[in-house]
C-alpha cells in the first residue's frame, strides 16, 4: 500500500493491473471443489457426514453424489477424507441466476470463464452507458456478514481493480441505488432492515447474493439465528457463490445481473 501511494504521488504510471483475471490466485487459494471421480458408496456416506454445511448430498436414486456450491465454503474436508474423488481448486465456480445452477454433480462441471478482469469491465461499461446513460449505482448490505465478502467487496475499489473506472460505484442509500449487494445469512436481526432496505430501493431493482452465507446460509445454517438465506427474505437475481467471492467473479455476478435487468 506504501508503495502504491508514493507511486501515486510521485506519478510515475497508473497502478491498475491490466488484464488481470482469476488464474493471478494463488495454487493454494480455494476457489470451488470438484468431482474427479465418481464417489463409491462408503464414500459417500463418509463425505455427507463430514460435510459441515451438507453441500455434498446423494440424489433419491442415489446414483451419483451431487455437490451444493451455494453451500459450500471450500473447507477441504471431503478432499482430505478422498482425495481421489474430489478436491479443491484455485478456480471459483460462475455467478448464476437460480439456486439449482448452483448444483453439480459427480460428472464434468462448468467451472469460471476464462475471462480477464479488463474484458468483463469493458462489457460491463458498454452495457451499462446504453442502458442508463450514467453510472451504474450499487449498495452494499451486510445482512450478519463474518465481513470476508466485505473485504473482497473493498477491493472492488482499491487501486488494483479500481471498479470506478467502469462505470460503477457505491452509494450510501438504497434509494439512490440499481443493484443491491447483499451479503451474510440474513440473520433474525437483520431481516426487516433488509427487505425495508429492498423496498426502499427504485425499480427495476437488482438483488445479488454474494458469498455461500447469502446463498444458502452458510457455516451459519438456517438456525434460530438465522433466516438460511436472503432469498427466505427478498427475491435474488442472482447468486454469487464463494467463501468468500474474489473481485472477478464480483464483477461477472454483476454483469450477470445487468443483462438479466437488460432482458427484463
């Protein structure tokens, strides 16, 4: 940070990565788990027990083994317990737009587009200048968050991604925003400040559910505490799973949710 602030002053250059997408992760950063075999029958009676959100299931058939990535938060248990069936890898799974997109099984799965960060922001700015002629406007709730979405949403404006530059920006009231980014389970407490929050927002209003807590509940669960989810709460247009979500796929979740605002 130290560095890029006296970059900055002395002006020698921009600090915006250009090109930058998601294969900058580290090796060891975990990004989505993934089948790479089909699980035997011990197998899997040993992977939905040690599944601490059960985002790993079996299907009524049982047939094959389906996995949550709504639910899950990369913890890495089922790749200890068979690590020849299933493990975790660097790349995160895609933005959709219904919880049951959000469901793979036990058979080759579609993983995050090979798509750079300047290639969706560019998209992203064109779409948004035909549609609204101004800058996109988007605000941030956190619904009883643990604050690591909070983070990667942070970073969305740092020097680095610099999501400005797009078009896009956060405001401090709903009712100046288009798009609501939600995050956390949506716990008891929160869960009039949010839908007031959601009523107070202008149509067409979008709802983004950003992180496995706002998908599904979480490591949270749906508990006394909790609501299990916003969509128990507000309609979503669109899930961003992750524990948390880094930028990029911020950033293809909320192309997503423009041209889903586009069609409608």
């Amino acid at each position: 940070m130290i560095k890029a602030t006296r970059k900055g002053i002395a002006g020698n250059g921009i600090e915006t990565i250009k090109n930058l997408t998601h294969t900058l992760a580290s090796k060891n950063y975990r990004g989505s788990a993934i089948f790479t075999a089909e699980p035997t029958n011990d197998q899997r009676k040993t992977l939905e027990e040690i599944c601490p959100t059960k985002a790993l299931f079996s299907t009524k058939e049982n047939s094959v083994m389906g996995l949550d990535n709504g639910k899950c938060i990369t913890c890495g248990y089922c790749s200890e317990a068979a690590s020849k069936t299933i493990e975790i890898q660097n790349k995160p799974s895609n933005p959709v737009k219904t919880k049951s997109q959000m469901i793979s099984y036990s058979s080759p799965q579609t993983l995050f587009q090979e798509k750079s960060y300047e290639q969706t922001g560019n998209e992203l700015k064109e779409k948004i200048q035909k549609m609204f002629g101004r800058s996109l406007a988007i605000r941030q709730v956190d619904a009883g968050s643990c604050n690591g979405c909070e983070i990667e949403i942070a970073a969305l404006n740092n020097p680095i991604y610099d999501i400005e530059r797009f078009g896009i920006h956060f405001v401090a009231s709903p009712r100046h925003a288009d798009v609501l980014l939600v995050t956390g389970p949506a716990s008891r407490n929160m869960e009039i400040a949010l839908l007031r929050t959601y009523e107070a927002t202008p149509g067409p209003k979008i709802v983004i559910a950003v992180g496995a807590c706002a998908c599904s509940g979480g490591i949270f669960g749906d508990t006394y505490a909790t609501t299990g989810g916003i969509d128990k709460v507000v309609p979503v247009d669109v899930y961003i799973p992750g524990c948390p979500p880094r930028p990029e796929v911020l950033l293809q979740g909320i192309l997503l949710a423009v041209n889903r605002m586009k069609s409608e």
